[in-house]
C-alpha cells in the first residue's frame, strides 16, 4: 500500500444515518466501530439523538455489532454510552491502534468484517488503515469553534479528490 492510500477512505457518506443496514451486509461488515465526537454526536451533545440512535438501532438489529471508540475522555464516552450500551475505548490515542485492538479483541470478529466510522481522515481513516479494517469518513456534523479542525479539513481534501477521482465520483 502506498503512503497516501493511508488516508483514503474506503466509503464516504454525507451522515451515519444516510447509511442503509444493507451497505453493511452488502460489505461483510459484522462489526461497526464508531467514533463518537462529530460522527454520531456533536462535542456539545451528551447523549445520543433519537435519529441517531434509532440507526444505531436498526444496524445492530440486523445483524452488525456496534462499538464505540474515542480520542476523548472517560466520562464524556461513558455518558454517551449510558444509553446505548455498547463495548467501548475512551483515550483510543487514534490514529494509534491499541483502542481499535483493544475493541477487535473483545468482539472477536476479523479485521476484514470490521469498519471504522468517524470523521477525519487523520485520526479515523489512518487509524482503520493502520488497523487492517475498512474505513468509512462522514462529513463532520458541526466545526464551530474548532478552528483546528478546520485546518484539519483543509489538508483532508487532498485525499478526499483522490478517493472521488478512485471511484469515478467526478
């Protein structure tokens, strides 16, 4: 694999929710890591939003097991999760790979029937590449006030041509 194919994804979609179950089962997905900050909720929001949880939901309903991971701490991945109940790794260090090991382990299911949602190439997508599971990058769903993360988001559109030129998104 080329360096840059590290920060190509695999699937984009505009929102987790525009995500049909059977893409899943399409894909031999059996396993669906999620991030959580900008992926399913925004940094404000401590639990889930019925939409988003109704998806999460139905995904698990047929068939795929869920689990989080986060850069973010403990509490905040707790909280969130309180309602859910899924396996979780909070201060994942993504892109690193001990949390998506960590998670793998535990669910048992192989790499190639495992997916990594999130949000940034830089963490998300390099993170799932490093772990040998397929990525899937949404759109962030909020950057107000992380000016950072816009510059993030300035450097991702490199890759993010290359997997529309790839796909013949053009």
């Amino acid at each position: 694999m080329k360096l840059k194919d590290y920060f190509i994804p695999d699937h984009y979609f505009p929102s987790v929710v525009r995500i049909k179950p059977e893409f899943f089962a399409e894909n031999n997905i059996k396993c669906l890591i999620c991030d959580i900050d900008n992926t399913l909720a925004t940094y404000k929001e401590a639990l889930p939003q019925k939409d988003v949880k109704d998806w999460l939901d139905t995904v698990e309903a047929s068939g795929v097991r869920i689990a989080l991971i986060s850069n973010n701490r403990e509490k905040r991945v707790y909280t969130f999760n309180s309602v859910l109940g899924y396996l979780y790794v909070s201060n994942a260090g993504k892109p690193f790979t001990g949390g998506m090991k960590k998670l793998m382990k535990q669910t048992r299911i192989s790499p190639e029937q495992t997916a990594l949602i999130g949000d940034q190439i830089f963490t998300d997508v390099l993170c799932a590449k490093r772990t040998g599971v397929r990525s899937i990058l949404v759109r962030s769903i909020d950057m107000t006030g992380r000016p950072f993360l816009r510059m993030k988001k300035h450097f991702e559109r490199y890759f993010m041509d290359q997997y529309y030129r790839k796909n013949n998104i053009y």
